[in-house]
C-alpha cells in the first residue's frame, strides 16, 4: 500500500436525537423537539461507511462519546445521585440536559484538522481537535476527541497532536469541515483552503446578519501555524455571509474539494471567482496539474435547494480505475433541480465523476449532518497507517459486529424529555464499555476512569 486517504466516520451515538440546539442550522432548528430513532440512526451510519468500504476506500471509526457527559452537570454545581443530578438539572431547565446528551460527536467532519505529513515541515501528521466552542452542546467534545485520537494514532515521530486552540470566541474552530486539501495524489504535497466566517482583524468585512460565523481566521490561521503547513500552499477565504445566513454554517455545506476536483456553489465565497484562481494558481505551481472547477450557480440550484439537499456535503471518492464516485445524500435524488445538476456532471466527460451513489442517512440529515459531514479525512503514508492502531479500521467482520451491538444496545425512539432518565445513561454505559473494548481502545471515558485502571498520565502531546 502506498499513502492513502482514509475516512474516521463518527459511529452515531446511543442518545442521537432533536433538541433543535444549533441556531444557524437550518434542519436542526425545524426538527427540534421530534422523536429520533437512535438505531436507525447509527445503521444508516454504519451502511453509508460499508458503502465505502465497499467501493475500496480505507474507513474506520470514531467511537461516540459518552452521553449525558455528567462531569459538565457536576461543573454547572448539580450534585446528588445520579439521577437527583439529571433531575435538578432537567427542572432547572431542561436544555441543559440536552445538550450534555447531544450525540454531534457523531459528525466527525468537527472533531479536528488534520494534516498531512507531506504538506509539513517536520513530516509529520498533524492533529488538532477543535474546540467547537460557538455551540455549548459541542464546546466538551473536544477533550475526549483529543484523547481518542492520541489513542489511534500514537508514535511521536509520526503525529503531532496539538491541544484546542485556546476557549475564546476569537478562535472559534469547527475543524475540517472548513478546511480542504487539494493534490495531484495523496502521497505528494498538496495545497490548502481554509475557509472561516468572521475576521478580527478586517474592519470592513460583511458579516452575516442573523446566523452566527463559527470559524475565525484567526484560527484558521493559527492551525496552519501548528501544521508547519507552507504559507506560500494555502488559500485562506471568507465564506459568504449570505450563504451564512441561508444555512450554510459551515463550508463543507456548500463546497466539496477531492484531490484536483473541487464542487462548489457560485455564492459560496466572498469573492468566488478569485478564490478559485488563487486555488488554480497554486495547484499548477505546485502540484503540476491542472484543477479542475465545477461550478454550480443559483440560476441552477438556489443555496436555499443546497441547504436542503446538501449535495455539496457528499463526498468524493477515487475508485480503483481512478474514476471518481459522488456519493450524495438521498435528499438530492429527490430534487429536480439538483437531480439535473448531478445529471449534468454525470455526461460532462471532462471531469472523472462518473456515477453517483445515493445514501440514506437521514435520521443524520435532519440534525443537519450529511455524508461528509459524518467523516474525517486523514491521509496516511504506509508507515502512518502501519503505526495507527489497527482495531478502528472497518472490516466486514467488524462491520457485522458493530451493527449486532447496535441492534443489542440502541433504542428505537428518543424523544428529549428520554434524556433525563438514568435508565439512559445506564444503557449508554454498558454499550460504550463494550464498544472501546471492541474497538481496543483502553479507558477513554470518564466512567470508565474512575472505575478502571489509571491512565497513563500525562498523556504526551507536542
Ligand atoms: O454542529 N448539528 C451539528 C451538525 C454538524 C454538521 N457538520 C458539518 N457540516 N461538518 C451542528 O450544528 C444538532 C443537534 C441538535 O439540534 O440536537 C447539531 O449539533
């Protein structure tokens, strides 16, 4: 095998469900409040990375992480049992119990950014998990990412792991869903897009009106830092503040990069048109190969159509003939306008996408998650993915195994006010102990460290 570009898709958690807890993400805020199916939620996952599998791409797994997460109740002063600590705090308000059950650890495309070790100066793989700070219900995932991480990938010559950047909202990070890699083939360097919604530094931008920016330069450009990635390799742009408004609240919403390939909406930059040269530009000077643009406008598909379908939020694979596969959502299927646009791609020979694979994750889609956003790319040199640890990489036999735990250990309905049972957070338990067993991972939850052996503390990071 040679360098390879793998997905880590987040395996959907016990407590998915619709607490209509992110403002400025339009399927989250019309769901709020309806029954989810957790089980169907977690196989509809599983099929979408079979899929992959299936297609020859290199999937593993992001376990979830532990939900209601009780040490947030202990920090907010709610003390007792258990269950008088779910209680309390469901009856002083009830959202705080939700969003400490939520399960959007399960879009994965926010646990970190990731570089590869043929963009960095010291040539290695670089990881930050994000700190997710603009939701509350997001802002304690980054913790036990970082950890889970350093589980899976853990030799210090070969990954650097770097702590969140720092809690304020002048960093807000949201991780690679506004960071794409382009390159001729994953084993040579590549070029970089960072895209973020809010400046400090530029007095003059546009900012949305009524939906909140969740990624700053700043960040942006204090990851890129981190990575040792080449200054003169990256393209960092604004995203366009009505696409912001219209639902777009991160950039995998709206664009989809894939080695030279890039598909994005019309609206999605400030400035679209020179984004896209300054991406030319560099992938020619470095990557000696033309990029290829496909650009979808309004007239063909409204960002408002994009939102609801999220056909840029599929993802892109390069298959063993070294054509290409979409695989979108099922929500594109049925839209005319998208279906055209897809139909379109499809017979334009200049371009390898040469079919289109449609998905169901729905119970994802309606909390506002796609295919892409349930992954994260992390590209690996043979020596990387020799040194990862080898028990999170999807197998046929793993693949049955996990959907029989699913099958053992997930309800068939959630509404909100489930959250607060301490039968839940039981059921949660017992299935998680199981699954990081599985998955050979030791104890990366809390219960499991109070209960466990200790960790080996500290854990080395650089
Ligand atoms: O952060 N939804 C997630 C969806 C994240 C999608 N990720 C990417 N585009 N990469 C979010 O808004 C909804 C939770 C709720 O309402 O219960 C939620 O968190």
């Amino acid at each position: 095998m040679t360098t390879k570009e793998m997905n880590f898709d987040g395996l959907v958690g016990p407590t998915h469900n619709y607490s209509g807890l992110s403002y400025g993400n339009v399927a989250s805020m019309e769901h709020g409040q309806l029954a989810s199916n957790p089980k169907k939620a977690a196989l509809q996952g599983l099929a979408k990375m079979h899929t992959l599998m299936s297609l020859g791409i290199e999937q593993a797994i992001l376990p979830p992480q532990e939900r209601p997460f009780l040490p947030i109740l202990h920090s907010l002063g709610f003390t007792g049992s258990e269950t008088e600590i779910l209680e309390k705090a469901w009856k002083t308000d009830p959202k705080i119990v939700m969003a400490c059950s939520s399960a959007a650890c399960m879009w994965a495309a926010n646990a970190a950014t990731v570089s590869p070790s043929a963009d960095s100066n010291d040539e290695r793989v670089h990881i930050t998990p994000a700190n997710l700070i603009t939701k509350f219900h997001r802002s304690f995932e980054a913790s036990t990412t970082g950890l889970i991480l350093y589980r899976i990938f853990n030799h210090p010559a070969y990954f650097a792991h770097h702590y969140p950047l720092p809690y304020h909202p002048d960093y807000a990070d949201e991780g690679g869903a506004n960071h794409t890699r382009f390159c001729r083939t994953f084993d040579q360097p590549g070029i970089h897009l960072f895209v973020y919604g809010r400046s400090l530094d530029n007095q003059n931008q546009v900012l949305p009106k009524k939906f909140p920016a969740r990624q700053t330069d700043e960040a942006s450009k204090s990851i890129a830092r981190l990575h040792r990635l080449s200054p003169s390799r990256i393209v960092f742009a604004q995203q366009n503040p009505d696409a912001i408004d219209a639902g777009v609240f991160h950039n995998d919403v709206i664009s989809v990069g894939h080695q030279n390939v890039f598909l994005f909406h019309e609206r999605a930059f400030v400035n679209t048109k020179d984004v896209i040269h300054q991406l030319q530009n560099l992938m020619e000077a470095h990557c000696q190969i033309p990029m290829i643009p496909l650009e979808v406008k309004e007239s063909e598909v409204t960002l408002e159509e994009a939102v609801k379908t999220y056909l840029f939020n599929s993802q892109i694979a390069t298959l063993a003939d070294q054509t290409m596969a979409l695989i979108a959502p099922q929500e594109c299927k049925n839209s005319s306008s998208v279906s055209a646009v897809l139909q379109k791609l499809i017979e334009n020979k200049n371009q390898p996408i040469r079919q289109v694979i449609y998905q169901d994750i729905r119970e994802s889609m309606q909390n506002g998650g796609g295919p892409a956003c349930l992954r994260l790319r992390v590209v690996l040199k043979k020596r990387e993915y020799d040194a990862m640890n080898p028990h999170v990489r999807l197998t046929e036999e793993l693949y049955q195994k996990l959907v029989q735990w699913v099958e053992k250990h997930y309800r068939d309905q959630l509404l909100p006010k489930d959250l607060a049972d301490p039968q839940l957070l039981k059921e949660g338990r017992q299935a998680l102990d199981e699954l990081s067993n599985l998955l050979q991972l030791g104890p990366i939850y809390s219960f499991q460290r109070m209960t466990g052996p200790a960790p080996p503390l500290p854990e080395k990071r650089s």
